[in-house]
C-alpha cells in the first residue's frame, strides 16, 4: 500500500485529502507544517509528498528544497489557493513534480498522485539498472601486494560513509580507480559519479564549472549553466587534481563543504547540496600550503581520510598480474584471443623503470600486443619496451671504462642516437 504525506496548516484540506485518499486505499500520514514534515521524513519513507505552500514556521517552498536535499527522489505535489504562475514555476524548477490549485479537483489529484508514484518506480528501477552496468565499467583493482591489500581495505571500511577523501599519488597511477571504487562501494553508487579534473580547466572557468552561472554574469554566459556540484546531488563529485585549484575557487569550494551550499556565479541565491566529495592530486599539499598556494583549512576539510596510491615501481611483484589482467582487456578490444605472455617477457618488465606508473604499462603492454607474434617473448620487451627505459651506466663506471670525458661524452651521444633510432623503427 502506497503511502503518502500530507503537509497543510489547515486542518479541514489534511481530513479532506485523507478522506478520498484512503478511500482510494492509500496509507495517509499527515504534518501539519514544514518543520512537522522534515521530523516525519527523518522517521520513515514515503511515495508521495502532498505539499501547501503557504504555511507559518516553513512555508512550502524551503520546505521543498529540504526535502530535495534529505530525499531528492521523493516525488512532492504543490498545492495552493493563494498562489500565482510565478509561484508554480518556482516550484517546479526547486523540484516538485507538479503543481494543483486548491480546492483540488479530485480527478486530476488522483491522476498526479498515480503519474508521480510511476515515476518514482522508474527512478528505483534506474538506480538498480545503473548499479548492474556500473560494475561493468569500473575495472578491477589489480595487484595483491601489501600495498594494495591496504587500499582495498581502507576502501571497504570507508566506503559506507560520508566522509572526505584525499587520494595522493603519481599520475598514472590509479588514483581515479581508487576514487571509482569508494563511490562503487557507497550507498550513493545508484546515483551520480561527477569526475572533475582541475588541471584541465582554465582558472577563470573553474568556478562557473564547479558551481555554475547565471545568464548574463558574464560576456558568454548566453545562458544558465548548472555546475558539477548541482550535477553530483546526491551523488560523489570526485575533484581530480585538486592542488592546481585557483585559491578563490578552493574558498567557495571550502564554503560549500562546510554549508552544504553553493552560490552560481553571478547569482545571489543560495542553493542546497547533498554531495560526497573525493579530492586526488599528485601534489604535496602540505608544502603547496606552505607555498601559499593551498589553503590549510580546505586541506583539513578534504583530508578527512587519507590514501596514498604507490608507484609501480613499489609493487613490482604486481606486474605480472597488472599484465595478463591488461592483455585481457586490450586482445578483447580488439577482438583477438588473449596472448600467451613468456615467464622471462614478464621478467623482463619488472626490471623497466615504470615512470609513468600504471598508464605507461597499459600502453607498453597494447604495444607488444599489437608488434609481436603469437606470444610476447623477451625479445619483443627489449625490442618495443627497453629503449624508452635504458639506463646509462652509473658515472664512476664510466669514468673507469673510459680515458676521458671526451670520450664519455661520445658513448652518451651513441646510445641516445640508438634509442632514437629504435623508437622510429
């Protein structure tokens, strides 16, 4: 049995409503204004919220951006004698899903009540579809080294809950992976992951991407733009790069985390959130503070919980699973059959100096997939890999095997020459 709530100050409309709804055997729960209702939404569920708008303590209106901010899926059905179209738009631009004059014409009431209670179906049923085809993109976390047992770990224990993450790493090293997965793991996967890298969005742009603009609020603002923050309600905004965040953007983005609040660019009105935010960078923080090019408090703010990423080349003994997991991925891409990897081609790459962490051993693995034969053998790793990562011969040796400098100088122009060569060929 569907179970509404009606909101009215108004005690005669509260019996009215109940009396043809319960006949048409809904379950009625009634409050009798806005502050009544968000105590009975903290107590329990319902399918359909019946809303007046004017109403003493909360009238309808804040009362409906509360609602949207502690259950935004909750379809909410205005209702009023005294209000204008102005009025209706209003609401329905703040979330609800329609709008009725009183006294309410019964037919359309019920027909309203019945359209919101199906979208609300379809809203359940989406977050179930999105659950399943989400688990589809997010890749596997790779590796069981110490390392990476540690961050599946931490995953599992804070995914749950709400708190801010701070990712550090390399670049390439799957910090959005890690980020991918805690959203995965929340009760907000059915909703929305909002990636945001900061580094690729210009500093006078960061603001109106992160919290959007009003028309007008400056030269190419033709029209209203809504920000990842609004884009991610009730879901994760996940702010990848987060270091190279202009200071007067990390302010409102500071503000925002700390109200739950946003302003849009050029607007004068405050806009309610409900956004779990996950930060990355490759930076250290604590001397960018120090620099002043970070503020201290929004690195408290964000460092709620804190997961370092390794380098590659500190989890070596998870390349040879990070390989056969990649030849996986990239031969079905391409629809051919897996390669057959030799022991010593495995090897081989665990003695390359992985600089570019994660993302470079994807790429050097599609490499050899795509040049070598039938199995990837050490001679395709020397051939297609070591050059990109040949290591001159320590100093003092040299000096040793050679009279000069002159002729030091010589053998580093010959092997520079020999890798440049090998690259083109």
């Amino acid at each position: 049995m569907a179970k509404i709530l009606i909101v009215d100050d108004e005690s005669s409309i509260r019996r009215t409503l109940r009396e043809i709804l319960e006949y048409e055997k809904y379950q009625i729960e009634e409050a009798t204004d806005g502050l009544d209702c968000l105590v009975k939404l903290k107590q329990g569920q319902y399918d359909v919220i019946i809303l007046d708008i004017k109403m003493p303590k909360m009238d309808g209106i804040e009362t409906l951006e509360r609602i949207q901010i502690l259950c935004p899926d909750t379809p909410v059905i205005m209702i009023s004698g005294h209000a204008n179209i102005d009025t209706a738009v209003e609401a329905v631009k703040k979330g609800a899903f329609d709008f009725i004059s009183k006294p309410p014409e019964l037919n359309r009431l019920l027909i309203t009540i019945r359209n919101a209670m199906d979208r609300s179906s379809l809203v359940v049923e989406k977050k179930v579809l999105q659950r399943k085809v989400s688990k589809f993109k997010t890749h596997d976390m790779v590796g069981h080294s110490p390392c990476m047992l540690k961050i599946r770990e931490t995953i599992e224990r804070v995914a749950p809950t709400d708190a801010r993450v701070l990712i550090t790493g390399a670049n390439g090293t799957g910090k959005e992976l890690v980020a991918r997965w805690m959203h995965e793991l929340s009760p907000r996967s059915g909703e929305t992951l909002v990636e945001v890298n900061c580094a690729a969005i210009p500093s006078e742009l960061i603001e109106s991407e992160l919290f959007g603009h009003e028309k007008g609020a400056f030269t190419s603002a033709i029209k209203q733009r809504i920000g990842k923050f609004e884009q991610a309600n009730g879901g994760t905004l996940f702010l990848d790069e987060i270091g190279d965040m202009s200071l007067s953007a990390q302010a409102k983005v500071l503000r925002a985390l700390q109200e739950n609040r946003i302003t849009r660019v050029g607007g004068d009105k405050e806009i309610g959130v409900n956004v779990r935010v996950i930060a990355a960078t490759n930076k250290d923080l604590r001397k960018e503070i120090e620099k002043g090019k970070f503020r201290e408090d929004l690195y408290h703010r964000l460092a709620v919980i804190l997961i370092h990423v390794p380098d590659l080349n500190e989890r070596k003994e998870d390349i040879p699973q990070l390989v056969e997991h990649f030849n996986e991925i990239i031969c079905n891409e391409y629809g051919v059959p897996a390669k057959k990897i030799d022991n010593a081609a495995i090897n081989a790459l665990q003695e390359v100096n992985w600089t570019g962490n994660i993302r470079e051993l994807r790429n050097v693995v599609e490499r050899l997939i795509i040049l070598s034969g039938e199995s990837i053998m050490k001679k395709d790793v020397v051939q297609y890999v070591v050059p990109s990562s040949k290591v001159v011969p320590d100093m003092r040796q040299l000096f040793d095997s050679f009279g000069s400098i002159e002729e030091v100088h010589k053998y580093i122009d010959k092997l520079y020459r020999e890798v440049h060569a090998s690259t083109i060929d």
